[in-house]
C-alpha cells in the first residue's frame, strides 16, 4: 500500500502568515493527490485535487503543487477560518488502495 | 444539490455487526462513474478508506479490514449499505460516506458522519 507523510503534524500560525504543509508518498503518484480541510466536528471538505486545482468555491488563498512523490499545501495569508486540520490523500492506485496522511493540525499562534 | 447522509446505530456491542446506510440525493449510482466510498476516523486520529462500489457494482476494500467488510448498493433507493463484523472497540469511529464522480479523482462531497462506539 501507499503510504502518506505529512509534515510537521501541527504547526502554530498567526493571522496573515503563509503556511506549508507537506504531504510526501512512498512511491510515485503522479498528480493524484487531493487535499482535504477539515473542521472539529465536521467532515473533511475538499480542497484541491489533481495536486493543483483549486475545487470550486475555494478561496484563492489556497494553493497546491508538487507531483510524484512530494506536494505542497500553500495557504497564502491565514485566516481565522482556516484554523483546521488537513489532510492528503492519494488516489492513483486503482483498483483503489486510497490511503489520506496522518494530518497536519493548525492551531493559532 | 448533491447530499451524502449516514445512518445507524450509535453503539454496538463487541463482537456484534454493524450496518451502516448512506442515503444520498442529486446524483445516481447507476451513472458511469460513481462511487461511492466509506472513510472512517477515530476520536482524534486520521482518516482510514474502508471500501467503495462503483455504478457498476464492482466493490473494493481495504486490504486490512477485507475480511470483515461487505458494500452493497440499491440503486433505486439511493442507499450504500455497509456491515462490518466483528466489531471491536477499536472500531469506535466517525463513519463517514463520500463520492467520487469519476474515479480515479478525490471525494468531492462527504456526508457528514455518524459515531459509532463499540462497548460492553
């Protein structure tokens, strides 16, 4: 199976600052990789797929790159709502094997 | 409006079966494409992909709950039924159903989860 590494698993952050989260697989995924948020309570919400497309309705502020093994999760300048915890998640092996990282939780500064 | 919502019982006894039931609307399981999948996450830890089954009815599982899982789908009622047996409580967890609309690509819409709790 593939495995998803993320790092750092929490980080502390101010309003306004840029954070990178980094999301690394134990073998080549291509660009099949999604990014979730995800808010206490609440189910995980779809970022970017494809490693870099932005999903309908989500700021711009949010951003992804990276393909084959190591990938990026950019949040330009932090908001309040952005405090959450995130997820990778690749999807290349199908049949399915789909395996998400362990989550990187961002917490305010 | 594509919406995603699980269903069962909140508390399971060791050893038992548990049956869970995602009723979704706006789309159809019988469209070229769809599948819909079950995630689970327990009190404070990360996401685990359980199973998924395709509009074709193909079904695939995690390798390491395969033995315990069975996905099932009703096309005409819009429902994905998924059993487990013996339940564990380490199998305490938020279980949640997602789609994907045309594999391989990323749960676009979730339900939003139902907690399960294995206990004596």
């Amino acid at each position: 199976a593939i495995r998803m590494t993320q790092s750092p698993s929490s980080l502390s952050a101010s309003t306004g600052d840029r954070v990178t989260i980094t999301c690394r697989a134990s073998q080549g995924i291509s660009s099949y990789l999604a990014w979730y948020q995800q808010k206490p309570g609440k189910a995980p919400k779809l970022l970017i797929y494809a490693a870099s497309t932005l999903q309908s309705g989500v700021p711009s502020r949010f951003s992804g790159s990276g393909s084959g093994t190591d990938f990026t999760l950019t949040i330009s300048c932090l908001q309040s709502e952005d405090f959450a915890t995130y997820y990778c998640q690749q999807y290349y092996s199908y049949p399915p094997a789909l395996t998400f990282g362990g989550g990187t939780k961002v917490e305010i500064k | 409006q594509v919406t995603l919502r699980e269903s069962g019982p909140a508390l399971v006894k060791p050893t038992q079966t548990l049956t869970l039931t995602c009723t979704f609307s706006g789309f159809s399981l019988s469209t070229s494409g769809m599948c819909v999948s079950w995630i689970r996450q327990p009190p404070g830890k990360a996401l685990e992909w359980l199973a998924l089954i395709d509009w074709d009815d193909d079904k695939y599982y995690s390798t390491s709950l395969k033995t315990r899982l069975t996905i099932s789908k009703d096309t005409s009622k819009n429902q994905v039924v998924l059993t487990m047996t013996n339940m564990d409580p380490v199998d305490t967890a938020t279980y949640y159903c997602a789609r994907i609309e045309s594999p391989p690509d990323a749960f676009d819409i979730w339900g939003q989860g139902t907690m399960v709790t294995v206990s004596s």
